[in-house]
C-alpha cells in the first residue's frame, strides 16, 4: 500500500504550545538546514549530550585507568613467575607465591573496577539518551506542520525509538571500552617498547596492514549502515499506516497487497542489512589472520634473541601477553567500529530533525491575544506550498465579530487551507490576515491559537479517560464543568452508558468508540474550552441525521456570540450562517447568504439542487 500522508489541507489541531525557553536542549537548532554527513561531526554533537556528565565520565576514566595499570602489571609479573620458576631450589617457594599473590589482587581490583564502570555507564547513557530523546520531542513541538505534511509519521516514529535506541546500545556498550581500549593499546605499546624495540616492529608491521584493511572495509560499510537504517524508516512507515488503516485495507480487499508492499520493504530492509552485516563481518577473520602471522614474526624474533641471551624466556612470555594486550584493542576497536556505525547513521536521522527549521519565531514586539472579540480580515491573501504555484489567490473577505461564515466548494479548492493560514498553521504567501484589526502575526503563536476551539471530522482523541479527553480543551475545568459540556453536545447519553461512564479508558485514538462518538467527544472538548472563535471542519460528518439535528441546536448556542467558521460538503449544515463563501481553485467565485445564493442560480445553487436532489428534500 503506497505510503499515505496526510494531505496538505487537512487542518491540523494546535500542538501544545509553550514560550520560548532559555538555555534549549543540546543540539537544538544547531546548524540550521545542514544535515551531518560524517562519523567525526556527528559524534562531536553526540558529544555535547554528554556534557553534562562531566563527572560520572571523569569516574568511569579513572576506573577504567585503575584497570588497565592492573592490566599492565599482571604480563610483567607472570614473567617475572616464569623466571622465578628456576630460583625455586635456591629461595624455595616464596618468590612464585608472591607474584602469584599480586596477580590474584591484579585481577580482582581490575574486574572490580570493570564491574563498577559498566554500571556507571548504564546510568549515563540512559540520562543521555533521555535527554536527546526529551529534545527532540520537544523540538518536535515547534516544527511547522508543512514538516508533517511531507514526512511519513512512520519513518518520524522510527528516529525517535529505533534510531535513538541504537545511540543508546552504543553509548552504553561502546564508551567505556573504547576507553579501555585506548589506554590499554598506549600502555602495551610503551611495555613492548621497553622490553624490546625489535620485537615491537615485529609486532607493527603487520598491525598497521591492520589497520589500513580496517579502514578500507570501514568505509565501504559506513554508506550502507546509513542504507540499512533509511531502509528500516521506510519499512515502519509502511507498518505504521497498515496497522492504523487495517480496517479500510480489509473493507477494501488489499490484504494481498498490502503484505507484497511490506515484503518488498522488508526484503529492502533485509539487503541493505545482509550488505552491511557482510563487509564488516569480513574484518574481523581477516585481521585474526594478519595478527596470529604477527605472533609469527614475534615467536621468530623472540627465540632468536633469547638463544643469544638478549632476553629471558619470561621476559618473551611477559611480551607475548602485551602483545595479545595490544592486538586485542585492535580487534576489539574494529568490532566497535561496526557497532558505531549504525549508531551514527541512526544519530544523523536523528539530528537530521534536529536540523529541520523550527516555525518562524514569534516577531519583535508580539502581543498576546486575550479577550479577542473575532472580529477577522482577509486581505488580499495569497498563498502556496511551493510560491510558484499558489493554492489561494487574492482572497479578500471580512468576518465581523460573532458572526459566522461558511465555507464551500469542491475538494481542493482551498477551505480548509484557508482556516490553517488563520492559525498560522503556514505563512502567508502574499496579503494580511488580521484578527480585531491587527495582523496575526503580530500575535504571538501561543495567545493566537488559545483563541480557536476547532472541531475535525477526523477527530483526535487521546489515551486516558473520556473526562480527560474532554477536559483537554480546558484543564482547570471541573468534573461538573465536563459534563455540562457533554450535555450540550449530546454526548453525555453515550457516555454514561460507557462500563464506567467518564471514567471509561479508551484505547489510542478512541478507537473504542464509534466515529460519531468520537466526534461528539470533540464538540463538548470546544465547547468546554469556550474560545472567541471556532472552527467547524465538518463536524457533524460522522453522525447520523436525527443526531445531527440535536447538534445542530447545541451548535447555535455554542456559536452565539463567537466568530465561526464552518467547513461542510452537506450543506444542510450551513444554511443558517451568515455568509457563504464558495471557494473553486483557491479563489471567492460566490458570497451571500443561503437564500441570495440559490436565488442567484450560480454554483451553489447548483451543489445545493443536486444535495437536495439526492436526499430527495
């Protein structure tokens, strides 16, 4: 099934807004536009998360120092057993049991310390993550909803969970380890070095070949890893507008389909992790073989200079074990480098949001909206989600305060675009748009959209209770308050036949409910929160008839006094507002009142005959 967003002109309810705040989440707003395309940029702005872990990092840096000393110590003393083993007739048992002591507190305080730094960085890699997780919701918040419009919500939900969760796996695995790794490699590089440099060049040679086909392979995976999670996005967008559209894909016979949609997906998804798997399951056999050929050399060298009495055999053992010391890091780093490379292609889609242009801010001077008497302008509007093809044109009409105006016209001609401009859903193309004779933008966002109360025909409920649902419109309402406001809108019957009435938890999206019932939530929710202005995006659409003329009435008094606009294909349900404006390819074609209209014999008086002739009325 082809992926479904959600069409441009479908109004969108106001996201929680809230006031700019000082000192935002890291990362945010960073480099406006400019998408991470490398390893080195992404983890410096994965760096600036943990910033605020100074100190727990400074702990883990410490231990993980206390255990590779530890770990230095312990090849020095197991050669210095080794040479002991022939003092054993001259001083007996005594030097074999003290390098054997010093080994067992080696080992316990250096698992110890490992032990305390992998419970140090669990901790830090869950703040971390929560906090990149709260910052990019929160930055979620403020993105235009132009962003939404042309983003699968799929491929949005699968960087805020799968892509921070691989962040998250590395953060807490990869750390502390390439730490380790580093000090180990250091430190076993400086002990071979000063046991013996010819041996060490023994060792080095094949290490840096090592260290290129590492290299090479890594930048073959690095694009493919990126591959592999963009595959995963676009395969849980799919996922996601299954399971929300089961229902129309059964009433429509597309099970068929729609399982070959998601396994092309999931076959896309499984190639690009197949490739990626591949090339970095290639490293790490092919570097056992060059470091197990290093131990070649070093066996070589290392007999050589022991039959000339250079070096003793415990002094070779001590060398052998740095140089598995020193080998093992490399190993250990390219494994963690594939790891790194799905958390840095998850971190660049992530960041990637972070980069998306948040809604423009408010202007300077922006006053807040209170106690508006809706009094509405259009001027001139004009406006296109690409300037060069715009949807609304020249679109000039008044509203005066407390009256109500309707909007009509075939699908695409603009009405509900018209409503999302009044919010600042989008920004003006060209013209004003005023609200008691100053331009909306001169408002600040939030003050501006506590003005609306708007009703949808596809109606968005949340997970809670029926009484939370329609306390959403005003959270300081009381228990009495709700329900008078169900009253009014019908509502309150349905309700208290509910297993537990308000009470009654419903399920995402209300999906527990009927569609009319869902929409009646929606009205006593704008009725409650009793704003100046309201928007009626059809919203008796899902009803049956004998309800929606009991809305009808609850409508009138919810509409006396306030602004209204009403969208509506039926248009039984606006023939009592004020004035009528008929919309065709995003421009006034027709305005008057209901009767003025059909006397006029133009459009609507066309779309009203042919309603009435299909109603038979």
């Amino acid at each position: 099934m082809a992926q479904q967003n959600r069409a441009p002109s479908d109004f969108v309810p106001p996201p929680a807004m809230g006031p700019n705040r000082q000192g935002r989440m890291p990362g945010i707003g960073r480099v406006p536009g400019v998408k991470p395309k490398n390893m080195k940029r992404t983890l410096l702005r994965l760096w600036d998360y943990f910033r605020t872990e100074r100190l727990w990092l400074a702990a883990v840096f410490a231990l993980e120092t206390l255990r590779a000393v530890t770990m230095l110590l312990a090849p020095y003393w197991i050669g210095r057993g080794i040479d002991a083993v022939g003092l054993i007739d001259i001083d007996g048992m005594r030097p074999v049991l003290v390098v054997t002591g010093l080994l067992v507190i080696a080992y316990v305080v250096g698992n110890v310390s490992q032990t305390l730094t992998s419970f140090f960085m669990a901790a830090v890699s869950q703040r971390t993550v929560k906090l990149l997780r709260s910052g990019l919701f929160d930055h979620m918040q403020r993105l235009p909803v132009a962003y939404f419009d042309t983003h699968a919500h799929g491929d949005i939900m699968s960087r805020v969970t799968n892509d921070i969760d691989n962040v998250s796996s590395t953060i807490s695995t990869s750390t502390s380890q390439l730490m380790g790794l580093l000090l180990s490699l250091v430190g076993s590089l400086f002990m071979m070095l000063r046991i013996s440099p010819l041996m060490t060049l023994a060792l080095l040679i094949p290490s840096g070949l090592a260290l290129l086909l590492t290299r090479a392979i890594t930048k073959r995976t690095r694009p493919l890893f990126s591959k592999q999670q963009a595959a995963l996005g676009d395969m849980m967008g799919q996922l996601e507008e299954s399971v929300s559209g089961l229902a129309v894909v059964r009433a429509f016979n597309r099970e068929a389909e729609s399982v070959a949609d998601f396994d092309r997906r999931n076959f896309s998804y499984f190639r690009a992790s197949l490739s990626a798997m591949v090339w970095s399951g290639l490293m790490v056999p092919l570097i056992n073989v060059i470091n197990n050929l290093s131990l070649t050399f070093i066996a070589y060298v290392g007999s050589a200079l022991a039959l000339g009495g250079a070096i003793s055999i415990g002094v070779i053992a001590s060398f052998v074990t740095y140089s598995r010391q020193f080998i093992r890091p490399l190993n250990d780093v390219a494994n963690i480098y594939n790891t790194l490379q799905t958390a840095v292609a998850g971190a660049e889609r992530v960041f990637e949001m972070f980069d998306e242009a948040e809604e423009t801010p408010d202007e300077p001077g922006a006053v807040e909206l209170d106690h508006a008497a809706g009094e509405v302008s259009f001027r001139n509007v004009v406006f296109g989600y690409d300037p060069a093809s715009p949807v609304i044109q020249d679109v000039s009409f008044d509203v005066p305060a407390g009256s109500s105006v309707a909007l009509v016209g075939r699908t695409g001609a603009g009405k509900t675009t018209l409503v999302n401009l009044l919010a600042r859903f989008y920004e003006l193309t060209g013209g004003s748009i005023t609200i008691d004779g100053v331009d909306v933008r001169g408002y600040t966002r939030a003050s501006l959209r506590r003005a609306f109360g708007i009703v949808l025909q596809d109606t968005v409920l949340f997970e809670g209770t029926v009484l939370d649902n329609i306390r959403y419109g005003n959270p300081d309402a009381s228990e009495a308050e709700c329900v008078e406001a169900a009253k009014r809108a019908e509502a309150d019957p349905f309700i208290r036949r509910l297993p537990d009435g308000y009470d009654t938890m419903l399920t995402e999206s209300g999906g527990n409910l009927s569609a009319g019932q869902r929409q009646l939530l929606a009205i006593a929710r704008a009725i409650l929160a009793d704003c100046p202005i309201l928007i009626l995006d059809e919203a008796t659409s899902s009803v049956d008839t004998r309800t929606e003329q009991r809305i009808q009435r609850a409508m009138l008094e919810l509409t006396r006094g306030r602004t209204t606009f009403l969208i509506a294909h039926r248009l039984s349900t606006i023939r009592d507002a004020n004035r009528i404006l008929v919309l065709d390819k995003g421009r006034i074609v027709e305005q008057g009142a209901h009767g003025q209209l059909v006397a006029a014999g133009g459009v609507y008086a066309g779309m009203w005959n042919s309603q009435a002739a299909n109603t038979g009325t």
